[in-house]
C-alpha cells in the first residue's frame, strides 16, 4: 500500500495513526537509501573531476587550486601542520579534561526546555551591558523580527544559520532550539555573524576569518550571559563552553583533515573503499570510536578545504 493511499485512509480514520506513521517511516528509509547511494556516486563524480581539473593545470593536487581560490593567508602544508598539532595536543587534553571535569558537570534544570522569549530577553539583557554596537544592532534584530527562533520538530530544518537578504539590505538568522545551554550559545554565535554581516553590509571578509565573529563572541559573552541569568551558572557555563569549544576544533580538525587526504588521491585510486579508510583512519587520529563516522558524513559536509 502506497504512502499517498495510507495517508487518505488515516484521514479518514480507516487506519490508525501508528500505521499511517509506520508507512511514513519506511518512505523516509528508502529516500534515505537511495538519496545515499546517490550523493556517494556524485561526490566520487565531483572528486574525480578536481583531481582532472588539478591535472589539467599541473597543480600537485585539487586541494592547491582551492586554496588559491578561497584566497587563504597559509598553504595546505601549514593546515596540514595545524591539523597534526590539533591530534597530538587538542585530542589527549579534551579526553583528560572529560575524565575529571566535563563529565562530572551536569546541566542545571533551570537552562533547559527555554522557551524562545525567555532566551531572547536574557540577551537583551547581556548585549545591553556588553556593547553599545551590539546591543544596538540586537534591538535592530528584534524591531525588525530578523530571526525564525523555534523549537525543533520533525517539520522543521534541525539545524542554525545566518543569510543575508539583499532585497532587504539585511542579515537573517534562523534557528532550531533543541533545549538547554546550547541554545543561549547558538543564538549567541548567529547573532556573532549578524552583527558582523550588520555593520559589513552583508560582507564577511574572507573565509579564514568568518567564524571569528560567532565563536570569538560566545566566549565574550560566558560572564555577561552568567550575570543575566538568575543563578549562580558560572562555573557551568565556562566549563560547559570549554567543552564546545575543544569539541568544535576537534571535529572540524577530523573534517578538515579528511577533506585534505581525499584530495591527495590520485584520480586512479578515488573509491568509495578508500573514502571509508581515510575516514576510518582520521577518526582513529582524533580519537573519536571506531563508527563513529561513514561516507555519508562526509558526503554531505558542505566545506570543501
């Protein structure tokens, strides 16, 4: 039976809503499988046609000709340089760290389940005694309603982001809520690229220096956010922040790095198979569990080096 039929018979209660959403269920995990054997011929597709690209104006490698592109102030070797230091020091600290600090801390009961005016009001409160500047373009913020800030549903995008609406000469920013301390700090971090994309004109320089603004202000922020919330979260708050932000270098290292070693292949040796060992490999270097990771992790990250 048909998912179009199973939805005219639950509407008209001859079937029951369990079936109706059991149907749905086996709808969404055959797009999900064909969705993902397609994206992998495509993205082995795309990494074939770099590696000809790279070929074709004699470059060592696709990874090169991108960092010329995105006009990077360091060369791939300084990247790759960085990435190892992030493996050999980053790794074995936040694995310390989480053995006698992060996981030991648990989250207060008073900052989960925030509704969205209550998250909203506590930032007024925390931009207007950090900034002038910032508290100004967060009133712009809200005068306009220039954000979408609802919890997150099974109809709605699970994630965060900022764009800039050109027709309206200003920056937007979306965000799911998925209950807890995260939520101040990810209203936080867009609000860090709306401020910047606000006093920029819709300019957000160039790409080694578009997270500054976002991941720079959730750590400015730690004590004012702490001061406006009616408790005594500090100690929470800068743990909870030093755990994100370790994990952010972390993860985005692993990333990065995988995106680096597929881009070394050579145009003979790009495979699916060896995709998963490379990814296998620097999952294993970062420290995170065996599984932890598959191609389409990897296929659908959207940062190319």
């Amino acid at each position: 039976m048909d998912i179009v039929l199973r939805h005219s018979l639950y509407l008209s209660g001859e079937i029951s809503e369990f079936d109706y959403y059991y149907a749905f269920l086996q709808l969404e995990m055959l797009y999900v499988e064909a969705f993902s054997a397609s994206a992998k011929e495509i993205f082995i597709n795309l990494l074939k046609t770099r590696a000809l690209i790279a070929n074709e104006l004699e470059l060592e490698d696709y990874t090169e000709y991108a960092y010329d592109g995105y006009e990077h102030d360091y060369s791939s070797d300084d990247m790759n340089a960085l990435l190892s230091d992030v493996a050999t020091y980053a790794v074995p600290l936040y694995m310390k760290l989480y053995q006698q600090v992060f996981k030991n801390y648990e989250e207060p009961s008073a900052l989960q389940n925030l509704h969205k005016n209550e998250i909203l009001n506590t930032l007024y409160t925390v931009f207007e005694s950090a900034d002038t500047e910032l508290f100004e373009a967060y009133c712009y913020m809200l005068q306009h309603s220039l954000y979408d800030i609802e919890s997150i549903s099974a109809e709605r995008y699970s994630g965060a982001f900022t764009t800039f609406f050109d027709k309206y000469n200003s920056p937007f920013i979306f965000v799911s809520t998925v209950g807890g301390a995260s939520d101040y700090f990810t209203v936080i971090h867009e609000f860090g690229h709306f401020f910047d994309s606000f006093v920029n004109n819709g300019s957000n320089g160039s790409l080694d220096l578009s997270e500054i603004s976002s991941q720079a202000l959730e750590l400015l922020m730690i004590n004012e956010l702490s001061d406006a919330l009616s408790g005594n979260y500090s100690d929470f708050l800068l743990i909870y922040q030093m755990e994100s932000f370790l994990n952010t270098i972390i993860t985005q290292g692993f990333y990065s790095m995988v995106e680096h070693e597929i881009y070394e292949l050579e145009y003979e040796s790009i495979s699916q198979s060896a995709i998963e060992q490379i990814v296998a490999d620097c999952a294993e270097k970062f420290g995170f569990p065996e599984g932890s990771f598959s191609f389409n992790d990897i296929v659908s990250i959207p940062h190319i080096v």
